[in-house]
C-alpha cells in the first residue's frame, strides 16, 4: 500500500454526530417515500428500531429538523413534514448529495466492471471462499430485517481484491465514503436489498465460472439497478 494511501487513511474523522446521522436519515425516508407536506413520518420509537439507534438519538435528530422548520410535532399527534425547500438547510445537502451521486455512479461502473472481469480470469479458491461469505452476511442481514450494507459492502470488496489489480484497489479506497453513500441510498429503495443479493450472486457465479464476459456483464447490470434511487428524480411537494 502506497504511503499517500495510508496518509488518507490518516485524516481527521469526520465531527458527525450520531443524531446529524439520524436527522439524514430522517430525511432520506421523506425522499424515498415522496412524503409531502402535511404527511405524518414513523413514530419515535419506529425510528429508534428501524435505525437501530436510541430513542435520544432520534428524539434529538426530530429536534434538529423542527428547529429548522422541516418538521412539527403534534401533542399526542406524531411529527409531520411542514416545509420541504432544497435551498434551504438541511434539505439543501439532500440537494448537493442528489448532484454528486451520477458522478460516482459513473466512477464505479468505470472501476468495477472491469474488475469483476479480472477478477474472473484471476480469481483463486480462497476469493470464491471470501465471496460466499459476504452473500451469507448479507443474507443473514437481510433475514434479520436489515439492509445487508455490511454483506455488501464485503461482497464489492471481494470481488476487487480478487481483480488482483493493487491500482484498482487503491481507487477504490479512496471513494469509498462516497461509494458508502450510493450503497445507502440503494439499499434504502423498497425491496431493493434482496434483489442487490440476487445480483451479487450472479456476479459471483460468473466469477467462479471464469467467465469474465459474463462477470462484467452482471456488475454492470447490478450498478445500473444501484443507481436507479428516487433521490434522483425527487423534488419536494
């Protein structure tokens, strides 16, 4: 691993919040289920089990967004969207995030298609074993409830480390945390993470088979699916 690599993996950590993570979470359900004004968002105690978090996390998350006038809450009523406007915080980041996703999206079919296909030609018993592993978690993830983020994130791993290419491994590092944020936006889609698995499963078919036509012609069908999310075409109502 290149020095400038590790120097990278080095910086400082990003000051976020758990209850800022909440609140973008938050707000990525109002996207995802086209919520308008006036609509009701998942209760309290919902939230903390669907996100996994504490309820004072997302009490303060709630908090954050009625302070600047996305949200109200109703005595004994739930909390309601009240104002939706991307030019204004927090929707103005949803606004950034919606103009930086196709460049990443192009980014990662121009990197990982061809590396599912060397990784076809180069991969060894050990990079199947690695693989089977991560569709498992994920598996087991999805089974759980969750979005199979971590299984996921293992199985494009994999599949790059088995491209044998240290170039192609070292770009990929150094997207991540924007590749992080199109695998959450995908995975966040209605039945989206089990048809992710079925996908990942064919590119790990294909791997084993060696075939590497087939390998690069399953990747770039699962990236095509990863960057249809309705953050895309979403604008607020």
């Amino acid at each position: 691993m290149s020095t400038e690599l590790s120097s990278d993996a080095l910086a400082p950590v990003p000051r976020t919040s758990l209850h800022e993570l909440v609140a973008q979470r938050v707000l990525s359900h109002i996207v995802q289920h086209d919520l308008a004004e006036g609509d009701r968002i998942p209760s309290e105690r919902e939230l903390a089990r669907r996100l996994a978090v504490s309820r004072t996390s997302v009490r303060q998350a709630i908090a954050s967004l009625i302070d600047v006038g996305v949200l109200a809450s109703r005595q004994g009523g739930g909390t309601y969207v009240v104002r939706l406007d991307l030019e204004s915080e927090p929707l103005s980041s949803v606004a950034a995030r919606r103009a930086h996703l196709p460049s990443v999206h192009e980014a990662r079919r121009i990197l990982e298609v061809p590396a599912a296909a060397l990784a076809a030609t180069r991969r060894t018993d050990d990079d199947v074993e690695v693989m089977q592993r991560a569709l498992d978690l994920m598996a087991s993830e999805i089974a759980a409830g969750e979005v199979g983020a971590r299984g996921d994130a293992a199985f494009h791993a994999a599949v790059t480390a088995a491209s044998k290419n240290p170039t192609l491994r070292e770009l990929m590092a150094r997207i991540e945390h924007d590749v992080v944020e199109t695998r959450s936006e995908s995975l966040s889609q209605a039945d989206r993470p089990p048809r992710s698995l079925d996908d990942h499963r064919r590119i790990a078919a294909a791997i084993a088979a060696q075939d590497p036509e087939a390998a690069a012609a399953a990747m770039q069908h699962h990236l095509e699916r990863v960057a249809d999310v309705r953050l895309l075409t979403w604008s607020p109502r």
